[in-house]
C-alpha cells in the first residue's frame, strides 16, 4: 500500500507558474508516475506521466508547458507547471502505477486545488 500526498496547489494569475509535489509514503522506483486533473464538471484526464525508466509523456494541451520529475531516492513525484492558463483551473491528482504478477495496483493522492485566474 503507497499513500501519496500532494502540495503546492493555490491560486495564481494566468501566466504564473507552479510547482506541484507528490510525496509518496513507499518506494515508487518501480512504478510509473502520473499527474491527473479533474475540472468542475469534466472527467479526470491524464496531464502526464512518467515511467520508471524516465520515459515521459503529456497531453496536447500541456506540451511545452509543463514538466513532470521524479525523484526515486526520495519516493517524490513533481509537476513543474508554466504559462499557466484559466483551462489549466482544476484539481490535481497524483498517480502512481504498479505492475504486479496479478495485475495493476494504482494509487492516487487526495488531489490539490490550482486556480489560474485571467
């Protein structure tokens, strides 16, 4: 069992930049890592991921924008996130993704509020 716990969610002006950080309570070295977003009314949609070989991937919308990092040593998981716009505005989840003998076990953090005002 992991437990992961975001930070660094807040309200910032459309632009801005942030750093989102997920703490995981385990060793994530074996897992790919993800960062997830829901908006008021939308689905949960993937924003990034990265593997545990380092292998990333985003979606269109945040290519060039963000950035996602993890740090093995300290079971630590970043989203590094730039020119922030008002459709960036949504809860963000971390995810974190392990592959066992009997299947995938996936845990998710308790999400973190951004808000990009224009």
């Amino acid at each position: 069992q992991v437990q992961l716990v975001e930070s660094g969610g807040e309200t910032v002006q459309a632009g801005g930049s942030l750093r989102l950080s997920c703490a995981a309570s385990g060793s994530i070295s074996q897992g790919t890592m993800g960062w997830y977003r829901q908006a008021p009314g939308k689905q949960r949609e993937l924003v990034a991921s990265i593997t545990r070989g380092g292998s990333t991937n985003y979606a269109d919308s945040v290519k060039g924008r963000f950035t996602i990092s993890r740090d093995n040593a300290k079971n630590t998981a970043a989203l590094r996130m730039n020119s922030l716009k008002p459709d960036d505005t949504a809860v963000y989840y971390c995810n974190a993704e392990f592959s066992t003998f009997f299947g995938q076990n996936v845990y998710w953090g308790q999400g973190t509020q951004v808000t990009v005002s224009s």
